[in-house]
C-alpha cells in the first residue's frame, strides 16, 4: 500500500498554451507550431504529460496505451475511452525516465527501459479500491512473478541484443553484425526477435523454450532483404489469426522502413526452418525530402490486421494501403519536433504518435475502407441467400456504420 502514493488518478489538467520554442534542428525552425494542427481525422489529441513523449506502446488486451514521457512517468490511458476527458492512471518513475514503455504478452505489467540508469523497471498493474487500473513498480527484483517460456529483451545501439529471463539474467548474448542497431523489437507472439541497423536487412531470431518453460535456446530463423541501404525501422502484424468476419486466417506479416525511401511489406508466415524466405507482397515509396536526411530516422507501423501501413518522417505521418502500396492520406506537421513513436491500436482503429507533450489519436480510416473492399470482393461470388453471405454482409454494414461515423 505505501506504492499507492505513487499513483495517483490523473484527470489531467488543461494543458497550458503551447509555448513556442525554438529547435536545434535546422528544418524545423520554419515549421509551424503544433498548437494549431488539426485534421478531420484528428480523434482527439491526449493532453497531460508536462514533457515530451518518448514512447508509446499498446495492451495485446486492446485495453490499455501507455505513454513514457521524460517528464518522470508513464501515463496509462484507457483505448475505449479515448476522447473521454483524457482520463489517464499517472505512473511516477522515481529518480529517472521511461524512454519507452513495453506491455507483457499477458497485459498485466509492463516493463520501461530507463534512461538515466540504463536499467529496466518493471511495474505490475492491478485494480485499486474504486476497481480503478492502477500500476505497482515492483521493487528490487526484475520481475517477481514467474512465467515459463517468458523473456525480456535489451537491445544497444551497439550490435547487441540481449535475451533475459524475468530476473534480468542474460540468458543468451546476440551480436546482429548490424553495424549498429537502429531498432529492434519482440513479435507479439513472444516467438521472435528481430533487429535492423546499418545494414540494409533485418534480421530474425527465434527464441526456443522447452515445453515445460524452460529457456531452450536462440537460432536464427530468417531475413528481411531488399533494401538498398540503412534500415530505420520495421513492425510485426499482430501475428496471430485474421478474423475476417467468416475464416480465421494464420497470417503473419512484417514490414520496413529505409533510408531508400521505401517501404517493403513480406509474408513471413513461411517455413524457414525447411530454407524459405519471406516473399515480398508489396512496396511504395515516400518522399525523402519530408525526412531529415541527416536526422537520419523514420519510423514504420503495421495495422494489427497488416492492411495498412503508417510511416512517420520528421513530423509528418504518411499513410498506405498494403493492397495498393498507394499512399491514402498525410498528416502533416503533427508534432512540434521529430515524431518519437507511431503505433496503432489492437484493434487497428487508430492511429497514435507522440513527439512533444501530446499524443495525436488519428481515425484509422483507411483500415474500415480496405476492410470493406476486400470483404465485398470476398461477397461478390458467393450466391445470395447463403449464411456465409449473410455473416459477411454484416461485417460490411458494421464497417460502412462506422466508418460514416467518423467521416461525418
Ligand atoms: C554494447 O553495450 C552493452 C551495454 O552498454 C554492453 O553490455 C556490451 O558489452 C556492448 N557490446 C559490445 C560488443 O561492445
Ligand atoms: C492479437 O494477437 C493475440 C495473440 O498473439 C491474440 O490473442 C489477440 O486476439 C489478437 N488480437 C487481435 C485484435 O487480432
Ligand atoms: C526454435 O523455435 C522455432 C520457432 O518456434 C522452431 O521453428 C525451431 O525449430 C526451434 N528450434 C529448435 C532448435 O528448437
């Protein structure tokens, strides 16, 4: 109970007016300031961190977002109730700074890579008295509960990654040969690690645990290539079943993003253990100019149901259809600086970046229409008065409602 000082229900002050500053960076001295962005798409924007927002992730649950700020803590916000009055749990993280929060697998804590002691704090969520979502950083230990088959990933701007176990023993070194690391991440499924850098790939490893839980080992399992140089960033569909409305469909997609002005978009659902290689579906380009060429970073996101995808340069956020590798919108200026994270939600109906004391939630628009058009391809051949028919209809008019009710 002496943790619940820490916490403290936040329904966030109005944010002040946004003073004007000015930025190292060259480009954006000509930019606008964000106080006056708006987009029709523009759900609503998240106010109450009084510092920049460093990172955000998501709840597999689709429940919880949270937001790391170098303002010392990490906001948890409720997905459903977005627009609601900005209600957020405020997480304090004392003597330090989350640069990123990442959520478990089985969205019941979430760990936050520390910017000052370069340490990772773990913070377990559970309900207060009003039945309210609260965190508890758990002290000392890395991780106090125990889950077989669970792991923790640290990755360096060096080449190396490195896999834990929930108390902080590095189970397994990697060195990804990558000339540096510019991102790497953990699949939703827990199965997988993967890193890109300078090299223009990206690299996978599976990480094996025996089935009674036991930490097996780490081998490679396949490679992202095409590119023509650097790799900035690359993301994971929600890898697990498609529910398109009738079928569950396995699928499992990544995408990435580099310095080439491309975005490349692969099925890896392949059979790398027997020597196949993710194919590529699809590819679009961007235009370079709207990066920082020697900022040198854009960052890419993949909807949970891999049908669109998101890349952020500078401040400006484009956004593609997988299908078409056509470009459907930009937002632009976005953020007062160089957009820090982008991310949709599970259930793909946003869109969410950070990169100043706000996070934008953006309609993921092109997410209902793609939705739509590929369902009533599916129809079209199926004969009238069949069930499937019918259950497929019904996807296509709770789609169509919801997608007039944002474009309203
Ligand atoms: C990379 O950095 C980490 C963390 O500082 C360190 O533990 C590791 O030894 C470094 N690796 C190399 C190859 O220098
Ligand atoms: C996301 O994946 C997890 C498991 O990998 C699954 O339990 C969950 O239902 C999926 N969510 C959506 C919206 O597809
Ligand atoms: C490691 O795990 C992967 C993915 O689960 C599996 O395909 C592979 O066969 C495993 N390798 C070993 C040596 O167990």
């Amino acid at each position: 109970e002496e943790h619940n000082q820490n916490i403290e229900k936040d329904k966030t002050d109005t944010v002040k007016e946004h003073t004007k500053k000015t930025f190292k960076h060259a480009k954006f001295t000509k930019k606008a300031s964000v106080s006056n962005f708006s987009h029709s798409l523009l759900s609503v924007t998240l106010k109450g961190h009084s510092g920049k927002v460093l990172g955000l992730d998501v709840s597999i649950n689709g429940k919880y977002m949270a937001s790391s700020s170098d303002d010392r803590s990490v906001r948890l916000w409720s997905v459903k109730d977005f627009g609601a009055g900005n209600k957020c749990v405020r997480v304090n993280v004392e003597f330090d700074h989350a640069r990123f929060a990442r959520f478990s697998p089985d969205s019941r804590a979430f760990i936050a890579g520390l910017a000052v002691e370069n340490t990772v704090r773990v913070f377990k969520l559970g309900k207060n008295n009003d039945g309210v979502t609260t965190c508890i950083p758990i002290e000392g230990d890395f991780v106090k509960y125990n889950h077989g088959g669970s792991f923790v990933m640290t990755a360096y701007k060096n080449t190396t990654i490195m896999v834990r176990n929930l108390k902080g023993d590095i189970l397994h070194t990697i060195n990804t040969n990558q000339g540096n690391n510019n991102y790497a991440a953990v699949s939703p499924c827990g199965r997988f690690v993967a890193s890109c850098g300078w090299t223009p790939d990206v690299k996978v490893w599976a990480v094996n645990f025996t089935r009674s839980g036991e930490y097996k080992d780490v081998t490679r399992a396949f490679e992202l290539k095409g590119h023509t140089t650097t790799v900035w960033s690359f993301d994971f569909n929600n890898d697990s079943t498609r529910q398109d409305g009738v079928n569950k469909i396995l699928f499992f997609r990544m995408v990435t993003v580099s310095k080439d002005g491309s975005w490349r978009f692969y099925d890896t659902g392949v059979e790398y253990e027997k020597g196949q290689e993710p194919y590529l579906l699809h590819t679009g380009e961007f235009h370079i100019s709207d990066c920082s060429i020697d900022k040198d970073f854009c960052i890419v996101a993949l909807s949970p149901d891999a049908r669109v995808v998101a890349v952020a340069c500078m401040n400006n956020i484009i956004v593609f259809s997988t299908a078409s590798g056509l470009m459907e919108v930009e937002f632009k200026e976005v953020h007062t600086e160089i957009i820090t994270a982008l991310i949709f939600d599970i259930a793909g109906r946003y869109i969410l970046s950070s990169g100043d004391k706000h996070v934008r939630v953006f309609h993921n628009v092109l997410g209902y229409k793609e939705t739509i058009r590929e369902l009533e391809e599916k129809i079209r051949p199926i004969p009238s008065a069949s069930s499937v028919r019918e259950r497929y209809q019904k996807q296509v008019d709770e789609a169509k409602k919801s997608l007039n009710a944002i474009l309203k």
